[in-house]
C-alpha cells in the first residue's frame, strides 16, 4: 500500500510566501495531504490558503507555533509527516532528502540541517540567531552526549509512531528543541540531512524576537536537563552549594581548630545552611532519578503496545 505523506505547514502572517510554499510541495508530493495551519494571522494569509485547491486549512486559535504542532500531531493522521515553515526559507524540492530516511525505516525523525553546508551563515542576516543556535546545539550535544549539527531547524519528517508517542509541551518558538530532546531522551532514531536555506525574501518579516525566544529555548533546556537528567541536575547544584559551603565555613572551622572559639557565628550558620540544602539536593535527586527510570519503563511498555495495536 503507498504511505500516506502529510506536509504540517504551521502559518502566522505568511500572505507573501504560503501560496509559493504550499504549490512548490504540491508539485514535488502531489499525493500528499498539505495542512496548513493559521495562527491568528492578521494579514491575508488565511484568504490565500483558502483560495487554493485541493488542501486543507484549519485555525488553532492558542497563539504559538508549539500550540499549533500539539493540535497537528493530535489530530492528523498519516504514515509520513513533514513539518515546514510558511516562510518559503525551506525548498520543497529537497523533500525527498527528508522522507527517504523515513520510508526505508532507517530514522523514526529526519531533521534538514541548515548549518552544516553553509547556506544558513550566508543566507541569514539575524547574526545572533547563528550564535543562539550554536550555543542550543553544543548544551544539548554535551547533555546527551550526542554531534547533532542543528536542533532548531522548522524542516523535519518524522513516521508515525514518533508523532503519537511525543508530547508537545512548548507554546511557542522553543518547540523544536523540546521535540529534539524528546528524541533523544526516549532513543528514537534522528538523522540529519544538509539543505540549501534561505532567507526570508523581502517584505516577509520573522516572528523569533531573538531575545525573548532565546531565553525561552534557554528555559527549555533547563527544564529538560532537570525532568530527563535529574540526577546530574541536581548533583551540580548540590556540588556547587558544597564548594560555596567550604568557602564560607573554612575560615570557622580554622579558627575552631586553633581557638577552640567560634567568633564568625554569621559565616557558620551560612556554611551549615548550604550544607543542609546540598544534603536535601542530593537526595532529591536520586529520588527523581528513580522515578524517571520507571516513567521510561513505562513509556517503552506503552509504545510497545502502541506498535503492537497498529499492525
């Protein structure tokens, strides 16, 4: 039976770029369903998707792009999806890079690497988002000990059992990376593919704001290093209360040793606090870690049956 592609197209103010992107897909899948997906747009992007035939255009009403990949991977249905800005800074005629992977089972997520190349340096004119991009995918590699060359990029294919089996959690722009650490942490298998990026043509506006996004990504990653690696979490935090405890309380107890007094009441009681706390650290920590280690035993249980129910 042929695999049924579906091309997730998640839209907010996109009226200069969307027709192009949605008939350059049409042209190099035209057997795939394409969805797109308005967010709230304030120009004529959803008047344009509309007007064009053969595909179909819903509204998510929960503004970010997170809250529109949730409500896809809810409720589209396919053996293969592939997920794309509206931006038109991704070639559709590269699709077939991403899905390969996908339809010989040799990946369960397919990412399309902007960076490896080049094409992302030359092309994008936003030069931190270079620098944000770099720092994402050195704590990310470094946290899972992996050499994943671009975690944020919007162009990737994914089968279907990793579509129903991950929870989308972001609400916005840091989507990406939490479906990268999502990847990671449960052993799905990722491969990347280069791709010619892009930039944005003229008139067509980007809705990153570098900083704010930058630090929910940033959030993100902490959140997740805390919820899939607790133990090393909370170790460093625990480390580092101790080295600050020795600090404050060495001078205490090189006075106690030779006076038999203690004068730095203020110093010893700080020492013995973040002493406290790094004991209390330590133990949340292995109690998380535990607790993690059964919700992976559980999840696995779980997509096992999920195969299983879908053969």
């Amino acid at each position: 039976m042929e695999e049924k592609i579906a091309i997730l197209i998640p839209c907010y103010n996109e009226e200069k770029t969307i027709q192009k992107v949605v008939l350059d897909f049409k042209r190099e899948l035209p057997n795939a369903q394409i969805y797109v997906y308005n967010n709230n747009s304030t120009d004529r992007t959803l008047e344009i998707a509309s007007s064009i035939d053969g595909i179909i255009v819903r509204n998510e009403y929960n503004q970010g792009k997170g809250n529109v990949v949730r409500r896809m991977f809810r409720e589209i249905d396919a053996d293969i999806y592939v997920m794309v800005d509206g931006d038109n800074t991704y070639p559709a005629e590269e699709v077939h890079k991403l899905i390969e992977p996908i339809q010989s089972r040799k990946a369960d997520m397919v990412v399309g690497d902007r960076l490896s190349n080049g094409t992302y340096q030359s092309e994008n004119k936003r030069k931190f988002h270079e620098f944000g991009n770099n720092l994402v995918k050195n704590s990310i590699n470094l946290l899972f000990k992996n050499n994943l060359q671009d975690i944020m990029s919007g162009y990737r294919a994914f089968n279907k059992i990793f579509v129903k089996n991950t929870a989308i959690l972001s609400p916005k722009f840091e989507v990406e990376t939490e479906i990268t650490l999502s990847a990671l942490d449960k052993r799905f298998i990722i491969k990347e593919v280069p791709i010619t990026y892009r930039d944005r043509p003229e008139g067509s506006v980007s809705k990153v704001n570098t900083i704010q996004d930058g630090i929910k990504v940033t959030q993100t990653i902490l959140k997740m290093y805390k919820d899939y690696k607790p133990r090393k979490f909370f170790f460093l935090i625990a480390f580092f209360l101790f080295i600050f405890a020795l600090i404050s309380g060495g001078p205490v107890l090189v006075e106690f040793a030779k006076t038999h007094y203690i004068t730095k009441l203020p110093s010893a009681v700080l020492a013995t606090g973040l002493m406290m706390i790094a004991a209390i650290s330590l133990q949340c920590g292995l109690i998380l870690d535990t607790i993690v280690k059964a919700n992976k035993e559980k999840y696995e249980l779980n997509l096992i049956r999920y195969k299983e129910g879908n053969k």
